[in-house]
C-alpha cells in the first residue's frame, strides 16, 4: 500500500512554481525542467507534468487545466 497515493494529487510538476513547462510541437506541455536547484553537469532535472516531489511548491499564477491528464496550458 502507498501511503502517497492520493496525498500527492496537489504535488504535481504541472502546478509546482519550480517547473519550467516545455511545448511540444503542438504547442502541447508533456514535460519540462525543475528548476528547484541549481543545475548539475546535465542541466536542470527533467520531470514529466504529472511527476511530484516533497520540495512542491504552488505555483498561483499559472493556469492549469484541471480535466486535461498529460497537458497542460500556460498563459
Ligand atoms: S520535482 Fe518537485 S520542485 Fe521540481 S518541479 Fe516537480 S514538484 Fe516542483
């Protein structure tokens, strides 16, 4: 049994002031960068929108599209 299993809804990259979203040709956000920490010799960790950490924190200024499951819209 995971005891995050639903405690982590809220926690996820999409709506995390760290996630720095990038646009698939379709103008789509899959995935993106976590900018939390400084990079490391490969960059910025990547992270899918539905990824999450313990360091999450609410990003207020970003519309999220709550029905959509892998993408995302950003202003
Ligand atoms: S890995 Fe954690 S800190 Fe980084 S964007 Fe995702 S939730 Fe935010």
């Amino acid at each position: 049994m995971d005891p995050w299993k639903h405690r982590s809804e809220g926690m996820k990259c999409k709506t995390c002031m760290w996630f720095s979203p990038k646009e698939n040709k379709q103008g789509i956000v899959n995935l993106g960068r976590c900018r939390r920490h400084a990079p490391s010799m490969n960059g910025y960790p990547v992270v899918f929108v539905n990824d999450w950490c313990g360091d999450h924190k609410l990003n207020e200024n970003t519309y999220i599209d709550q029905e959509a499951t892998v993408s995302v819209k950003f202003p």
